[in-house]
C-alpha cells in the first residue's frame, strides 16, 4: 500500500497516463511556472516577517503597563428569601 490506499503501480499508471495527454514540454512548463510562484510567495511572507510594522513595534515598545480604568461597582447585599 502506498499514500491513502493507493498502490505505486496506480501511480505510474496514472503518470504515464497525464505525460501521454500534456506531454513534457507542457509539464515541464507547468512545474517551472509552479516553482516560481511558490519562490514568489516564500519570497514575500520572507519580507514581510523581517520587518515589523510601526504600530506593532510601538505597542511592543510601550512602557505602559496600566490595566484599563473601570469604574467600581456598588457591593449589593444579598437578600434572603
């Protein structure tokens, strides 16, 4: 057994069957074109996690420690029934 139940044979099967209909020329095409889409993408997550943005960087850089200000509540007394 192979991935998910499939065996290898049915892979080359299945292989042999898209390179007979695309072709390699095609395929070819179609994984450099892939390749490069995904180097764009990593490319881009790269650059945007190197630098931080000013409003994320302002709140890490806050000295201000302070929790919210809520008003005090009035303690009720229970009542008994």
């Amino acid at each position: 057994m192979g991935l998910g139940g499939i065996s290898i044979w049915q892979l080359a099967i299945v292989l042999v069957i898209v390179v007979l209909i695309f072709g390699t020329k095609r395929l070819k095409s179609i994984g450099s074109d892939l390749g490069g889409a995904i180097k764009g993408f990593k490319k881009a997550v790269d650059s945007d996690e190197a630098k931080p943005s000013d409003d994320s960087q302002k709140r890490l850089d806050s000295d201000d420690d302070d929790d919210a200000d809520f008003p005090e509540r009035k303690k009720n007394k229970s009542r008994s029934a």
